[in-house]
C-alpha cells in the first residue's frame, strides 16, 4: 500500500467550524482531493474570533488554498464577512440552508453535506485520529413529515452525552460546492496515477475463472475501521 500524495489539479481548501459553547471546538480542516491527512486539522479551544481568523490566514500565506468553507451559522458569519475583506475565497455554509441536491431528498444543508461526505468517505485518505472516528459515527438521523434526512441536531448530541462533531463538520464543509469535488473514479485510479491508496488496477484484465476484482479499501495502520465491510 503506497501513502496519497496531492495531484496538481485538486484544489486545497479549507473546511471551517466554529464554536458556539465552551465544551466545542472551533476546527480548520484542510483537503486536498482525496488527501485529508497531509495537511491535519487544527482545533482550537476557548479561541477568539479575531484569532482564529489569523489562524487561517497564515494558513493561506503559506499554502496555496483553492477556496474556504465556513460554517456561517451564528458567529461564523462574522468571520465569513472578515475574510472576505481580507481577499479570501469564502463559501458560506448555512447549516439550515435549503439543499442544493435535487437526487438525495435532505431536509437542510448539513445533512446534504454529511451525505455526500459519506458517500466519498470510502475513497478518502484518512489520519489515525480517534476522535474524528468517533464523531464521523456520533450522530444519528431521522426522517422528517417530507421523508427528508435530517441530521441530529448538536445539542440533541450532547444530551445523550455524545461530543460535537466539529471535525467532522469542518471536514464536511469542504463538499458545499462543486469547488469541492472530488475526481471520479477513472480519474483517480489507473496506471501511474498515484492517488490511488491501494494496488488495485482498474485498467487491469480480469480473471476469466473467477468474478471481477473489487478494489480494496485502505486503512492507516492502527485506525479502526469506520464501518464494517458488505
């Protein structure tokens, strides 16, 4: 198994949660096409708003950053409008937002993202992090009187005991838009193309004796695995 490395033609960019209550954490998630672990989310603590906003801006001098995300909810949409001002790219992701998904019936913005997050998570590269394995599997959903998903609310989270999900959030933010996208399949895997996390060869002949050959999924060496294989 050979590590992800970046392709040229994926844009980073930024996925941004920030923290309403004490107990959250304000999150930058960095990705870069199918590589989410080069670049490791930064999380912050009691963080003010002017810092974290610095935070990110260093960020961005240093690296070449396509687009950011920010959860513009409550006090993200004052960070929304400050790097704006400061010449960034910025996606303001309204939670409540109607979904933009006409395939899926998703009852708002968040649970349209968390269902495309979880759709490209198979073929994401992932960092060996606890705690982002447990948030992406915290919260639960249900249908609404539309038979839309809905996504459990955070503090509906922290009433059963379970933490935010603000990595995951940050994480999920970076699929708002078509910016975002990930390439297909056909794009990614093939001969010589080194975004492929696995040995598997799409291009090569299958066995006439046997069915065809699934392609494997990857796992970082001590990262438990998110779901359970078919």
């Amino acid at each position: 198994m050979q590590r992800p490395v970046e392709a040229n033609h994926d844009p980073l960019v930024l996925g941004i949660d920030v923290a309403r209550f004490g107990d959250d954490m304000s999150v930058i998630y960095p990705r870069k096409g199918l590589d989410c672990r080069t670049h490791l989310p930064m999380k912050f603590r009691n963080i003010p708003l002017d810092r974290l906003e610095d935070r990110i801006m260093e960020f961005c001098a240093a690296n070449r950053v396509g687009m950011v995300f920010v959860d513009g909810t409550g006090l993200g949409g004052g960070l929304v409008d400050h790097l704006r001002r400061r010449g960034l790219l910025v996606h303001d992701v309204q939670f409540a937002a109607k979904s933009d998904q006409r395939s899926e019936r998703y009852a708002n913005k968040r649970a349209e993202i968390w269902g495309i997050m979880k759709e490209k998570l198979q073929y994401l590269s992932l960092p060996a992090d606890g705690e982002l394995r447990e948030q992406l599997l915290g919260p639960e959903f249900t249908l609404n009187s539309r038979d839309e998903i809905l996504l459990e609310p955070k503090d509906s989270m922290k009433r059963r005991g379970v933490a935010s999900p603000d990595i995951a959030d940050a994480l999920a933010c970076t699929f708002a838009s078509e910016h975002a996208t990930l390439p297909t399949p056909v794009s990614w895997g093939g001969r010589g193309d080194h975004l492929v996390v696995s040995e598997y060869d799409p291009f090569a002949p299958e066995s006439v004796d046997g069915p065809p050959r699934m392609p494997p999924r990857y796992y970082e060496p001590g990262w438990a695995r998110l779901r359970e294989d078919d």
